[in-house]
C-alpha cells in the first residue's frame, strides 16, 4: 500500500471527537505516515493547545517507529491582522506547522484573510481558500504558502477553483482531510479521488498527494 501524509486534522483540543492516540492508530491502518494535529486556536487558547498537541506527539514518538504526528495550530476566524503575529507566536511554542482557516466559501472568514495568509511566510497552509484570487495564489507561490485541496464537506466546493490556479500560477497544492471525526480520514484511494475530483491529471494528481508534502517537511525542517 502507497503511504500518504495528511496535515490537517482535529481532536478533541479543540472541536475534533478523537484523541490523539486514536487519530494516529485510524490513520495508520488507513495508509498514513505522517499526519499533523492542528487544532483550531486564536489568542485564547494557543498556549494550552500547543501544550496538549506537544504531549501527544511526543507519546506517540514512543510507540511508533514509522509514523509521525507534527504537533500544529489552525488559526481560525482571526482578524486577518493579527495573522502574522500568531503565526510567529505558534512557532515560537512550539506548533511545527501552521494553517490558516481560508474564506471557505460555506462560513463567513473575514475578508483578507486569504490575502494576508498568503504573504506570511510563517503560514505554511492555507486551507480551504474557497474563490481565492489570482493575486493571492501568485503571492502563496512567492512566499511558499501551499494551498489545500480539501476532503471536508462544504469547504471541498472551492477545490476545483483552486487546483486551476494553483496549476495556472505554479502554487503548491496538498490533499488534507480536515478530519473531525471517524469518517473523514484519508486513505491513498480517496486522495486520488479527490485530487481527480479537483480536475488534476494523474500527473499532478501524483504531484500532490507524494511529491508535495516532502517539500512541505522540507520547509519546515522536518
């Protein structure tokens, strides 16, 4: 079975229904290496999430030998000025990796927040950026801000729109789940759906779901 990595995933830190032991043992069986935990924060909670999600990616350390769970943050509904400021201070807790909750096109982001992701450099995932502009994408590109191709109901109706351009721009695109519960984990055969449901071909399909996230961990020295 081809392994895949999934970087976007809740639990019970925030409004995701699983602890994280149980997240990593679904995931494995499921053909998963490398996952991130990334629960949803902003100014209130980001101290005792990075907390949590640290301790439970060192336990699980302990017990697997092929598996990794980065410990990440998700910044949710933020004023889209405060985004480079949190994302700095994440880093600085300890959250290896950071999203931004993009303008889904099913909840109300503020405005901006697409814009201001992309041109953060401490922002390593953009997810879910719903009718995402052309300028943005450009700036996700030059500042290495990878776009999500999402599986999550609802916020996957953008991921045509966003796999075009990021194929037009040349920005970097990723599958994630954005897992909440038992249900919504990938597995190597729903990527590839996804990724066809997107529009891409088998070669950027293959792009995306193996060559992609290698870059990523690159990027953030993992």
């Amino acid at each position: 079975m081809q392994e895949i990595c999934d970087f976007h995933i809740h639990s019970i830190f925030s409004d995701g229904e699983l602890l994280p032991s149980e997240i990593a043992r679904r995931a494995y069986v499921l053909g998963n290496r490398i996952i991130a935990i990334t629960d949803h924060v902003d100014d209130s909670n980001i101290e005792e999430v990075i907390k949590a999600i640290n301790k439970a990616s060192r336990f699980i350390s302990e017990f697997y030998n092929d598996f990794i769970m980065i410990p990440g943050v998700e910044l949710t509904h933020v004023p889209p000025e405060s985004i480079p400021s949190l994302a700095k201070r994440a880093k600085s807790l300890g959250a290896k990796l950071i999203i931004v909750h993009g303008e889904t096109i099913v909840e109300p982001v503020p405005p901006k927040t697409n814009s201001i992701a992309c041109k953060c450099s401490d922002v390593d995932i953009l997810a879910h950026p719903g009718i995402i502009s052309e300028e943005d994408v450009l700036n996700a590109r030059e500042n290495d801000v990878f776009l999500e191709v999402s599986y999550r109901q609802g916020h996957c109706l953008g991921n045509g729109h966003v796999a075009k351009l990021a194929i037009k721009i040349g920005a970097k695109l990723l599958i994630n789940s954005d897992a909440h519960n038992v249900g919504d984990f990938l597995s190597p055969k729903i990527a590839l759906s996804i990724a066809k449901g997107a529009g891409l071909d088998d070669d950027k399909a293959n792009e995306v779901i193996y060559k992609n996230p290698r870059k990523l961990l690159e990027k953030i020295e993992l």
